[in-house]
C-alpha cells in the first residue's frame, strides 16, 4: 500500500514538473523560430539549386560560356550569390538560437520556475538591441524577396513565350539574354522559335523545374519576412514585460525599504519605553 502511495506521488510529481516545463516554454518565439528556419531552408536549398538550374540552361541552349580570367560575368555573380547563400542558412541558424534563448529568459513563465528574479540595465540594453537588429534584418529579407521576384518575372516571360510559340504556330518569337542583362551587347546569343535549341530549352525539365524552384524560393523569403515582423511583435511584448517587471522591481524595492524604515522606528520606540520603564 505504501508502495503504490509512493509511486503515485512520484508520478505526480513527474507530471507537475512536466507541466511547469511546457509552461516555461515561450511559445510565440517557438513558433516564429520554426517559421524563421522554414523559410530560410526554402530560400537558401530553393535558391542554390535554382542558380545551379539557371547555369545549365545558359551553357546548353544559350551556349554562354565562362569568361576567361579572372573577368567578372553572369557565372561569376550567381557563384557569389551561393556564396551569400551559405552565409544567410549559417548566420540565422545562428540568430534563430539567439532569439529562442532570448525569448526563455524574457518570458513570464521563467518566473513561475524558478521564483522572483531582477531585471538588469543589461538585459533590458539587450531586448532593446535585438528589437533593433531584427527591424534592420526585416527590411533586408524584404530586399530579397524583390530580388528573388526579378528571376521568377524573367522565368514567367521565358516560360510564357514557349507557351505562346507552341499554341501560334509560325509565330517569331526569340529569347534574347541582353535583355535581361546576362551578355553584353557585343555577344548575340538569341534562341528563336522554330530552332531546336528553343524546342528542347522548352520541353526540358531544367526550365520547368527552375522556374518553380525560384517560386520556392521567394515563398522562402516571404516566410522569412512574416517570421521577422512575428519576432519584433515578440520582442515588442517582451520589452513592456521587462519595463512593467523593472517598475516592479523598484516599487517593491521602496516598499521593502519603507517597512524596514517603519520597523526600525518600531523597534526603537518599544526599546525607549522599555528603558523608561525600567
């Protein structure tokens, strides 16, 4: 009997303690970091393959070739921009740990587990600081998306004229890469319709499956941007909360204070009168 008393009361004890856990769990940032990796995933894995699919289609069907040196081209830009790419998956890999934790030791259910506790000048310089840094990183993922639409616009019109060249037939339609700036003006790399280059560029998957992967990709920027304005509605609450708990903090101070003034009068009176008496 004391035996199933015992493991009942452990048990319980197991579950309170998984109950204070779940609530110290500061869920709004969990959601908007799973929404912050989501979206960085679809862009950078989207995107990467998307430049990979974009170099294909220049040397096969456009025969665009590497310039030779160490001239800067269309090869060498989308090799910077992969390079950007791992940087952008590292540092909000990164970031998205950093606002997680920030979020767990601003939260009001920190409170509850482990007791009072003060608010530093220190603490409140660092929501104010990550406030800061995620409106500047908001405006720069709202950057890339615009960027990332330019690759999805071209690769619509790409896509559409193959649609209008199969439906009209006769018509004269060319695909002609200077308009998009990726040759310069002395190099003539235009693939009509009616040419064999032009109807296998248009019946490959390479096409097809860069174009949607450019759709992922800006919906991955899309969802990076929700996930920073979702953080500064986060931090936003979590700063009031450090303010009103600072106010707190010196509220509860002067009332301490105040008590250990009125006691110490106390104290006083009662000895004087004692003497008196004596």
């Amino acid at each position: 009997m004391e035996e199933d008393m015992d493991e009942g009361q452990t048990q319980k004890g197991c579950g309170e303690c998984c109950l204070k856990c779940l609530r110290g769990i500061p869920y709004p940032s969990l959601v908007a970091t799973i929404l912050l990796y989501a979206g960085v995933a679809l862009f950078c894995g989207c995107g990467h393959e998307a430049l990979t699919g974009t170099v294909t289609i220049l040397q096969n069907y456009f025969e665009v070739i590497r310039a030779p040196g160490d001239g800067v081209d269309v090869f060498t830009i989308i090799d910077i921009i992969k390079y950007v790419i791992y940087g952008i998956a590292s540092a909000f890999f990164v970031y998205g740990i950093l606002l997680m934790v920030e979020g767990f030791f601003t939260s009001g259910a920190i409170k509850d587990l482990y007791g009072d506790f003060k608010i530093t000048t220190c603490g409140r310089c660092v929501s104010a600081w990550f406030i800061l840094l995620t409106y500047i990183f908001m405006l720069a993922w709202l950057g890339v998306t615009a960027f990332t639409s330019l690759p999805v616009f071209v690769y619509f019109n790409i896509w559409t004229i193959c649609q209008n060249a199969t439906l009209l037939e006769g018509a004269s339609l060319c695909l002609d890469p200077r308009q998009f700036g990726v040759v310069t003006i002395g190099e003539e790399k235009t693939v009509c319709a009616g040419s064999e280059k032009f109807y296998k560029m248009c019946v490959s998957t390479e096409l097809d499956m860069t174009f949607h992967l450019f759709v992922c990709a800006l919906a991955g920027a899309g969802a990076a941007v929700i996930a920073m304005i979702h953080y500064l509605m986060v931090l936003s609450a979590n700063w009031a909360y450090v303010k009103d708990a600072c106010k707190m903090q010196k509220y509860e101070d002067i009332k301490s204070k105040e008590e250990q003034e009125l006691h110490d009068i106390h104290s006083t009176r009662s000895k004087e009168r004692l003497n008196a008496y004596t």
